[in-house]
C-alpha cells in the first residue's frame, strides 16, 4: 500500500457497526481506571488497556475525548489501574454508566488508596497498577494515555477474570 493509499479515507472503507461487531469478538479483560483531581475521585470501566514496554515499564490506556474522564485524568497526570475479578460485575456496570454522579462515584466500592500516587484502586481486584501520565497520543475520537507504571500489586487470592466479549461481561477461569 502507498503511502497516499493509507492516508486517504476512502481507501478500504468499513461500515463502523460492522466494525463494532468483529471487535466485539475479541476479548477483552475488565478493569477499572482511576484518577483524583483534589478531592473528586473519578472513575471508568475500560476494557482497552494495554502494555507497551518493559523498558522503560509503559502502558496505554485508550479515553474517549468526550468523557468527563478524559480531562481529569489528563490534568491529573496519574492514575490508577485495578483489574477486575467476576465477583466485581456489578461495578464494572456501575463506572460505565453514562451520566452517573461525578460526586461519589466509589462511595459503593471498597477501594484504598495507592501508595506512590494516592489513586484510587479496588480492594477486590486481581491486581493494580500505578501510573504517571509519560505521553498522549491522539486517534480519532479517543486519546491513548500512556503511562510509567510506578507500582504493581497482585492479589494474595485467585480469582475468576472479567472479561467483555459481544457486548457484555462475562468470566475466564
């Protein structure tokens, strides 16, 4: 393909629905990502999370410009990453609810606070993960936030992960 060919938007077009219903079949694990601007917590369920590097210890997580999310992780500089178990379906609904109280957002969710950032990060997850904002990258109508990982935890107890898969939350044991 040449170079004019990738940068043109009508070379390959896909109809987005059908694009959204192959993706769809690709699953995903579940995590919760945290941020902290002075005293308001916010929080969001996210599924598109990766790692990058080992060095330097670099993940990506993808937020949607329009979520009130998106600026307050991107003022904060930091932000958390707990990893969800099944047992933590019901959250994971609660932080992807569109419109939900900014205010109290984690009152219902048993959480503690991070050691090197103080962000919040779930008590129940498989495992957490701190980071320090290292760049942003835009793409399309989200943001890829790539981080420093400063900390990991991983729980004492096993658990059943939370995954997405066709829409809707589900376990991989």
């Amino acid at each position: 393909m040449s170079e004019q060919e990738a940068n043109d938007p009508s070379w390959g077009e896909v109809d987005p629905d059908a694009y959204r219903q192959v993706m769809g079949r690709f699953a995903t694990g579940v995590s919760i990502i945290s941020t902290r601007i002075g005293d308001i917590d916010h929080a969001m369920t996210a599924n598109a999370l990766m790692s990058v590097s080992l060095e330097p210890l670099l993940m990506v997580i993808s937020v949607e410009r329009e979520a009130r999310f998106h600026d307050a992780v991107l003022d904060a500089g930091a932000w958390g990453v707990s990893l969800l178990p099944e047992s933590e379906r019901k959250t994971a609904a609660w932080l992807a609810t569109r419109g939900r109280p900014l205010h109290g957002q984690l009152d219902r969710v048993p959480f503690h606070r991070g050691e090197r950032t103080g962000m919040a990060l779930l008590d129940d997850a498989l495992g957490t993960l701190e980071c320090r904002t290292y760049d942003t990258v835009p793409a399309g109508d989200h943001t890829l936030v790539i981080g420093n990982v400063v900390s990991v935890s991983i729980a004492d107890r096993p658990g059943d992960a939370l995954i997405y898969y066709r829409g809707a939350f589900g376990v991989q044991r």
